[in-house]
C-alpha cells in the first residue's frame, strides 16, 4: 500500500507491545523508507498507569526520535528528523489518552493527534474529544489517527462520529472506511480537517499485521 502513496506518509498502528513488537515493524524497510511519521498506541512501556508525562528521546534507528505519552496503556509518535519536524507538544488533559503535536513538513505546519480509547463503557468520551480538540489552534490543519474501539460498522457510533466532526469549521471528515481488525471491525479511524474528495491524501490505505490484531493504516499528509 504504501507505494500506492507518496510524499510524506503517516502509519498508525495498534501495536500491542513496544518492546515486543517495534523490531517487528521496522524489519519492513518500506516503513522507514517510505514514512516521515509512525504513530503507535498500546506502546505499554510505563509501569505506573497514573504517569501522564511526556519524554523525547532518540528511537532505535539513526535519524528518528520518538515522542513517547505515558499514559495508562501509553502512546508513541515517531519521526524522521530529516523529513519532519517537531515544533511543539500541546498540554492535554489526563481525560483521555491523547498525544497531540505540532509537525512541519516542508513549508506546511500540521497538528498530529493520537489517540487510544480502551474498549470500556463510552461515557463521556465524545464530549472529552470535543473539548480536548477544541483546545488546539483552529487556525492549523488536525490529523486524528487512533484506536477508538467503536466500531463504525454500528450505525450509533457513526452518529456520535457525524455530530462530533460538524462541531468544527472546518469540518474534520473520517476517512478509515476498512476493516482495521483482525476480527472484521472498523476501529482505528483517521479525521482529518483538510479533506478534498477524491484527492489521493485523502485515501487511507491498510495492510494486515502477524504480530497484532489490528492492521497498520497509512495516511498520506
């Protein structure tokens, strides 16, 4: 798929394991080849789920750096220095797992947000996205990658997800329109606020994984 795609391309990944898992990944070459920017949840490398911190650090291979979210189940963002930049880590609050960064590709400024939501009771949680992205800059273009475990197959869901994308101008729209899941469901979703049908950005690609439940999607910027 992702020589379907050029340019600068975002992957997203349940990964299950970071520890377990991330060599896995990376012993694809097209995914350092090809990407600027991969995206992870469900990294599991914090021991103490009240830890909402957030670190930078060189990642495992040369010329990217990771940006890991301590958050209970934990949420990473990787980067290619050379390709990307990180321009700022926006402030969330511990009501969700959320990961939100400000990224630069050649001349055009971004927001990356990443985002887990365990498969519990909904609850609050579409109010709790509305504030929280209401918090960033109206003025910058949002990509929302993540593991919503609610399956868009269910018409509910697609009404909590119609009302919440309307709230904003502009509109975000969700462009995940596959299986995402081993098990057939449609649960890792992509919202962007720049949306152009038709265009080829606008298509989200996927492919299956052996070493996760959930496919790798992969989004051109």
């Amino acid at each position: 798929p992702t020589h379907q795609l050029d340019g600068c391309i975002i992957s997203f990944l349940n990964i299950v394991k970071w520890d377990k898992h991330i060599e896995h990944f990376l012993s694809d070459p097209v995914h350092l080849e090809k990407c600027c920017i991969f995206s992870f949840v469900e990294t599991n490398i914090t021991s103490d789920p009240a830890d909402n911190t957030t670190s930078t650090r060189n990642s495992v291979v040369p010329s990217w750096v990771s940006v890991f979210k301590h958050t209970r189940h934990g949420i990473c963002l990787m980067y290619n220095q050379h390709r990307v930049q990180l321009l700022h880590i926006y402030d969330t609050s511990q009501s969700l797992e959320l990961l939100a960064c400000l990224m630069k590709y050649e001349e055009e400024e971004f927001i990356a947000v990443i985002l887990y939501r365990p498969p519990v009771a909904i609850g609050t949680f579409m109010a709790d996205l509305t504030n929280e992205i209401s918090r960033l800059p109206t003025d910058k273009r949002i990509i929302i990658l993540g593991d919503f475990n609610m399956d868009l197959m269910k018409d509910t869901n697609k009404v909590r997800f119609e009302q919440f994308s309307r709230q904003f101008s502009p509109e975000f729209h969700q462009i995940s329109q596959y299986t995402t899941h081993r098990d057939g469901s449609i649960l890792d979703l992509c919202f962007d606020n720049d949306y152009k049908i038709d265009d080829e950005k606008d298509i989200v690609k996927w492919l299956p994984t052996p070493f996760s439940d959930h496919f790798i999607l992969y989004k051109k910027l």
